[in-house]
C-alpha cells in the first residue's frame, strides 16, 4: 500500500512501486485527461506536475512521488489555469485534442515561472510536448493571450 | 437493420435501448454550452418525447438540438462542422446545439465507401446537402406546428435564433416548446433551402464545440474508455511483419501480479490483465519463438534496387494524350529525373486501441476509428453474431489520418474479449503503434518532359513503382473471417468491392492520383503505375497518393523551369490556361507572398502547386538553408480554394496543421525497412516536428459559390516541394528524396 496526494486528496493504493505514475492516475484513478502516447518521456502528452515542477508521467515510478503533490489536467485551478483555459477556448486551440492536457500542463508552469514569455521562452518551454495535428500557430497566441491576461 | 431503428413511414428515430450488462455509453457526445441548457425559460413536460423527423436532428422539450454526426471527430473539427449546417437550415439557436455519434445504420453510410467512415475529405461534402435538407425540413415542420397552434397561416411565421415568431403579432414560440405538437405532424418531403446571401452560420469563424472538453481532460477518447470488470490488454507481435509464433512459454508472465489471461491471437500473442502496466510487464517476460515468415530480410535497400529495375519496364496506362514517344523524339530539349519517396508512419498521438465486451448474444465495441462500418461488420464475422447484435460506439480520436480506417486492433479486441468471456481494452503501445503501421507506400518515380524550342512543355512522361494500398485491407478483413462465416460476409464484401472507390482503388489509379490529374495542360501526357507489393503493409495516409505525387511532380516542373531559365511561377501559370481555379489559388498565393519582390538576406522562396481530389491548394514557403545544410521554413503563404466554406477557422487550422504534417515528413522523419521490420519505433527515432520549427503560416481563402470540396488533407501535398523548391532557390541543390537530409545539401 502506499499514499498518493493526486489533486489535493489523498488515495491509498496497492501498487507495484515502479509503476509509472501514468498508469496509476489512469487505471487506477480513472484520471485519464492525462494520456499516454509515447511511454519514454519523449513527447510530453503525460504531463502532469508534482510539486509544482512540469513532469512526465509515463517515465515516473509511483514511488518516487509519495509523499509529493501532484497535479494533473483534473486539479489545475488557480489564476494561471483559468487564463490559460480561457484562452485555449478564445482561440479554439485542440485539433484532435489528445496531446492538449500536456501542452496546457506545460504552459502552465511556463507561465507560473515567467508570467510575460517570449516567443523564445514560449519554444525553449513548449518544444518538448508535441503535436501532431500541429495546434502549434494557436498554443502560441494562446500562451500570449493568458499571459496578457494575468498581467491586467 | 434499417428498420430496427426506423420506423419507415414516420422516420421516427428510435433510441436504441442500452444492451444490459454494459452500463454507460460512451461516446463523442458534446453540447455547445452546458450551462445554456438550464437557463431556458421553458417549462418542458419530462414526459414529452424529442422531437426526431429524420435520421440527424433529435430536438428536446428544452430546445437543445442534437446533430447526429455519422463522421468521426480526429481533430478535422466535424462535430462543429456538421452542427452548423443543420443549425444554418434549421435557424437554430448555436448555444443550444450539441452532437452525439451516428449509430449503426445504412442511413449513416458514407456514400464514398459505401459503410459508414470517415475519409478523403468527404465529409462535408457528402452531408452538405442531405443535412441541409434536414434541417430545413424540421424547420418548416416546426414552423406549421407553430401556426396551427395559433391558428394562423404558415406563411406569416419566420424563424430565428430557435424560436417561431409570428410577425403580424409578434408571439414567439421556442423550438423546445412546439416539439409535443409537430411530433404528430407530418414532415415535409420537399423543402426550399436558404439563399446563401442569408446565412447567418454557414461561413463564419463559429468556435468549436468540442474545445472545452479538450482543455479540461474531460474528452473521452477510445484509450479512456472506462467499463466495469474491465481488463486491459497488449499484444505481442511478431518482430517481423507477418510472421507467425512457433512456441510460447508464458510461465513467467502468467505469474506476474494482475495477469489474467494469456492466449496466442491470430496477430501474436495477447496478455490480459487488471491494467495496462501490468500486461505489459508481463508480456516483456514472454518467451516466444516466431516464424520470421515471408519478409524476412526484406530491406528498404532491396527494394529500392527491385523498384530501380521495374522502372525500366511499362506500367498500366492510367492516363494517356497525345503521343509521347514522339513528342520526346522531337523535343529540342528533355529533362529526366528519378525521385524516391520513403514509407511514411502516421503516428497518431492516441495510439491503436479497442474495446470490445464480446457476450452469448451481443457485442459492444468502443473504439476511435474512422471505419464504423468495418468495425461493425468484422466484430460481427468473428463473433458470429447477426449485425444488429453488434453496437459499435464511436469515441473522440486522437489522431486519424488514414490509419483507424484499418481495423486490425479492433479485430484483436473482439478476439480477445471473446476468449476471455470479459470486457477487454487492447492498448497498442508507441512501438506497437509505429512498427504495426500500415504505412504510407513508399515509391520510385520516373520523369521525363520535353521541351520545344520555345521552352513549352509540350511532353510528360510519369512512370510511377509503387504498391496499391486498398488491397491491404480487403486482404485484413478476408483473412480473419473464419470459413463458417464466409457466406455471409462475402455477400457483404461483394457489396464493398461493388463500391466505385473499391475499384478506383484497386485499379492503380489511386496510386497515380496528384500525378493522373495535374491541372497543367501538356499537348502529350502519359502516366503509368508499375504495381510493385513488396509486402509492407501500406494505407492511406494524410492525403495518400497526393502526398507522394505532388511533392515528385512539383519538385519536377521546377526542375524544368530551371532548366529553360523560367520563373517557377509564370512557368506554371503559362500551363494553366485549362485551370482557372488552379490559377487563381496560385496567383494568391503567390501574391499574398510577395513573389518576386526582395527578401532578407539568405531567404528564398519556393512555390508549388497541388491540393487533394477537388481542393485547389498552392504554397510559397520561405526558407533558409545554414553551412550545415540544416534547413528552417521561416513562413508559408498558403491559398485555398475548397469551395463553399463552412468555417473559416477551420479552413485555417486544417491547413496549418497540414504544413505541420506534411514538413515532418519533408525534414524529420520516415520509415525505413530492415530485416522485414520497420527499423523506427517511438518519436525518437521517428521525430515529429516540434512548436520551435513551426513557421508563420497564413492562409488566403479564394471565395467560392460551389459545393464544399473537404479541407483535411489537401494541405498536405503541396508544402513538401514548397520547401524543397525553396531550397533549390537557396543552394542550387535539387532535392528529389525526402525526408531533406543536411548532407545532401553540402558541398
């Protein structure tokens, strides 16, 4: 058994302890706005964070984040996550929508970190998650308009 | 089954009634605005029934129009699409308007492909005027319910924004509220559609609907589907395509915590377990010998050199004017030139998945596919079940792009629930995903053009060695249907190879298409498709032939044009006297790209020409090239023309998303073969492109009056010889492989 603090709650689960902690929240939690899509931590769809740091599920053992908070698409509240939510809608970002939850949990801490980013901060932050519908044009707009949001 | 679910002589849509044992239905369902749904200030009867007077629009006592969508959502923005259509005719309120999954029916056949699916860039058009009809039709019935309850004539009613509204009197009635009286009137049979002058919906940039539930996690896509006493399942393939198992010790694996079920499928060997990282664990610790079967040793290599000497033979003639031979004999000049294009992955980011709850009499089957039909009829064959036992529920897909219209996962799925007697939910992962694609055909191109001695085309020759891609998939279905079966489904199949896109497909003209029907007029033009099929397995991909054609005819005008010192532009539109829309589309984008005028230094520009079927796309992409022969795409200019548009917005994002498509397979990546296995398995080694190498794209639309033509692939072609054109430009080096490779580029 161990303790897991997903969300702000907190879950007791019989788990193999180098699950990665994708497969917990997915199968286990039934979180599955956090999604697989590579499983070696090459494109970023598993976002999630664990204290606060932008984290890649599918490559992290659930027992390396006991004990730690962890975020995923599910949980994100707070002024950051509603500007950016409100501007992924704003300007229709999702094609197909399946790598969006880690583009946004991305961005999130992009913008928690550097509230006004440049187009390079925007590509050193963002380049790591990929889209393959190429939602690229519209995640940059939208990153700007949040962040021009937070800053009124 | 047809009519199990309508009444003939009313059309009553009749909500088919869950099948015990699976209790939620999970699909695309998606509503405008949730919160607008409680805010109506009607007072619906729960008891009345919604309002259904055909097979696509189902209206509530609240007023909330529902848009049954026969087309899968893959990110191509259809929900919205086909919603604003109906909502156009129908004068509907847009905050009210929501979209639920077509159920098995031949009413929600794609008239294409004679099944119901979603492909070619045929969705709009296929539904532009069947939903218009309908939508007009409910509105005209809502409209005679609304006048025989206030005893008036129809003529003085009008609609807007979901209400009836008696002008003379100003008395308004909302839809919801007129559902109970017109569900006993009949509906319309003919109907007079809108003038376009008077949309109000048709034609403007409407957000999406399914965008919310894409940026809160909440989008069910098929790897999400959720059912009790689920298991979960991976399957071990064999290593080299198309081989089989020879022994199998599961000893260990079935030892393993969580794993249920471990039994060899007609596609390897499948484990069954409580989760997905506990299947796959388990089947890491497989021991199993395989029969390398037919492929082994089959190379990229040696098929390149089998392709080099086929060249030399003729084809089948797919297309043929004038006279060639003798056009070329007496040219005053002739261009040659071989291109070679790689097997392309489709990587969608959701990878292959099915669930399937095979029981005694039915068979559910969840799964993101863009083939509903063969879903239906292949869950079917191995079950033995009738087709009206077997329900097939469309989820959200993450990614298409040709690849879910094979049902090769959810045939694994219906095997396996079926063994196991459980729910099961195969999950294909990334190295599943990648090395069991059924790619993109790689091919070998020859060219020839002739030239006169004013430096006119006046000769071209295509000889294209390439495989068909559509016998792959009459073979994937024939092979798993066991004997007992076979009656019923060769009626069937008899039906689907009856289909005109069956033959086209099987004919070798698919193949040649973006070759076969280039908009230039050339006085003599013969294009041959020499049928080579090494055994990968190959599918449609983001646009198909078109995106290995365009880039190798393209890339090849060009090349003349250079040859005879002529601007790449002029040099096209002096061909495209027969094309006007070609022209226009070319001559906007050329201008909103400023052709001709000075760039920054070390900028070029590179113009090419091509959409898919009947969308007329061209490019002018802008391109540096540094002193490691890297290259950067610093903008595309692109113009459209794909007839009347839907929406504008996404128009511009489909083709956007095309150039981000089409430019990993121009500089990134592709499928090379080795040991009769694909030698790529994750976006390591199949590198997709990233936001720091996406280019300012901007697209022009060409207004247009005529019927909408699809937008989801034709942005793809064009954008490769965009850039490769664009390197010319820069380096004077011509490229006629892709994916780009910097070293070809030095020296």
């Amino acid at each position: 058994m161990i303790e897991l603090r997903v969300n702000e709650n907190t879950h007791r689960l019989d788990v193999e302890p180098d699950t990665p902690l994708l497969w917990v929240l997915r199968d286990q939690l039934g979180l599955t706005g956090t999604k697989y899509s590579c499983g070696i931590g090459e494109c970023g769809s598993c976002m999630v964070h664990v204290n606060g740091e932008p984290t890649r599920s599918c490559v992290t053992p659930v027992d390396q984040v006991i004990g730690k908070e962890i975020t995923t698409i599910e949980g994100l509240t707070g002024q950051v996550a509603e500007a950016l939510r409100e501007a992924w809608i704003e300007g229709d970002v999702p094609q197909c929508g399946y790598c969006q939850s880690g583009q946004i949990m991305t961005a999130a801490e992009l913008l928690a970190s550097n509230p006004a980013p440049s187009d390079a901060d925007i590509n050193e932050a963002m380049s790591g998650v990929l889209c393959r519908c190429g939602s690229y044009r519209e995640i940059r707009r939208a990153i700007h308009r949040a962040s021009g949001r937070l800053r009124k | 089954m047809s009519k199990s679910i309508f009444d003939q002589g009313r059309r009553e849509f009749l909500q088919v009634s869950c099948i015990a044992g699976v209790g939620l239905l999970i699909g695309c369902s998606i509503r405008a605005n949730a919160s607008d749904s409680t805010k109506l200030h009607t007072n619906p009867n729960e008891n009345v029934k919604p309002l259904a007077p055909n097979a696509w629009i189902r209206i509530d006592p609240k007023g909330t129009v529902t848009v049954i969508v026969n087309h899968s959502e893959m990110g191509q923005g259809i929900l919205t699409g086909l919603a604003m259509i109906v909502a156009e005719e129908l004068d509907a309120d847009w905050a009210k308007m929501r979209t639920e999954p077509a159920s098995m029916d031949p009413v929600y056949a794609n008239p294409v492909f004679g099944v119901q699916a979603t492909g070619g860039s045929t969705s709009t058009s296929t539904c532009w005027v069947e939903l218009r009809r309908a939508g007009a039709a409910t509105r005209e019935l809502l409209v005679a319910a609304a006048a025989v309850t206030w005893k008036v004539p129809n003529r003085e009613c009008r609609t807007k924004d979901g209400t009836v509204v008696h002008q003379p009197t100003g008395r308004i009635l909302e839809y919801g509220q007129l559902v109970e009286k017109a569900a006993g009137m009949p509906v319309p049979d003919k109907v007079r559609l809108k003038s376009r002058k008077d949309y109000k919906i048709v034609g403007k940039p409407i957000p999406r609907l399914d965008t919310r539930a894409k940026t809160t996690g909440t989008a069910i896509f098929g790897i999400d589907v959720r059912l009790k006493g689920l298991l979960t399942a991976t399957v071990l393939h064999p290593p080299v395509i198309g081989g089989r198992l020879r022994t199998l010790d599961a000893s260990k694996a079935r030892a393993q915590k969580g794993v249920r079920h471990i039994i060899p499928i007609s596609s390897g060997v499948a484990v069954a377990a409580d989760t997905f990282w506990q299947a796959k664990k388990a089947a890491d610790l497989l021991e199993v010998t395989w029969d390398k079967g037919p492929l082994a040793g089959l190379s990229s290599d040696k098929i390149r050199a089998r392709r080099a000497n086929l060249s030399k033979q003729s084809g089948t003639t797919i297309r043929e004017s004038g006279n060639v031979e003798r056009a070329m004999n007496g040219a005053a000049k002739v261009v040659e030139a071989v291109y070679e294009l790689p097997y392309q992955a489709h990587a969608c980011p959701e990878p292959m998945n099915c669930t399937a709850h095979v029981r005694e009499d039915a068979c559910d089957v969840w799964v993101p596919t863009q083939n509903q039909g063969g879903t239906h009829e292949i869950a079917a064959a191995l079950t033995g079940l009738d087709l009206d036992r077997v329900r097939v529920h469309t989820t959200f897909l993450g990614g298409g792009f040709g690849r879910r219209g094979y049902v090769d996962f959810v045939i694994e799925a219906v095997e396996i629930s079926k063994a196991v007697k459980a729910p099961v939910k195969v999950i294909w992962s990334r190295e599943d995903d990648i090395r069991n694609d059924r790619f993109r055909p790689a091919s070998y191109q020859v060219l020839r053009a002739g030239l006169d001695d004013r430096k006119r085309l006046v000769a071209l020759h295509h000889r294209s060695v390439c495989s068909s891609f559509m016998d792959g998939m009459i073979d994937m279905l024939a092979s798993a249907i066991m004997p007992r079966w076979l009656p019923r489904f060769a009626k069937n199949a008899a039906a689907t190879v009856a289909a005109p896109v069956v033959k086209h497909f099987r004919s070798g003209k698919a193949a040649v298409e973006g070759a076969s029907d280039i908009p230039y007029a050339i006085d003599n033009f013969l294009v041959e498709h020499v049928n080579d099929d090494p055994g990968i397995p190959t599918g449609a991909w983001r646009s198909v032939a078109y995106s290995r054609n365009v880039f190798v005819v393209e890339s090849f005008i060009d090349e003349i044009a250079a040859a005879v010192g002529k601007d790449p532009l002029s040099f096209r539109i002096d061909l495209l006297g027969k094309s006007p829309k070609h022209r226009t589309v070319l001559e906007t984008a050329a201008k909103k790209a400023r052709w001709g005028e000075s760039l920054p230094a070390g900028i070029h520009r590179g113009i090419a020409l091509g959409g898919f079927h009947d969308t007329a796309v061209a490019m002018v992409a802008e391109v540096s090239v540094d002193d490691k022969g890297r290259v950067k795409v610093h903008r595309v200019t692109a113009a459209v023309d794909c007839g009347t548009v839907i929406n504008p917005k996404s128009v511009d994002t489909q083709i956007a998303g095309c150039i981000v498509f089409g430019l990993t397979a121009t500089l990134k990546s592709s499928i090379t073969i080795k040991d009769g296995r694909a030698e790529q398995s994750n976006f390591h080694d199949f590198p997709v492109l990233t936001i720091d190498e996406m280019p300012l794209v901007e697209v022009h639309i060409v207004p247009s009056t005529t019927p909408p033509t699809g937008i989801g692939e034709a942005g793809v072609p064009a954008i490769a010889p965009a850039v490769a054109n664009a390197v010319f430009a820069a380096t004077g080096k011509r490229v006629r492989n892709l994916p780009i490779r910097p070293r070809d580029l030095l020296g």
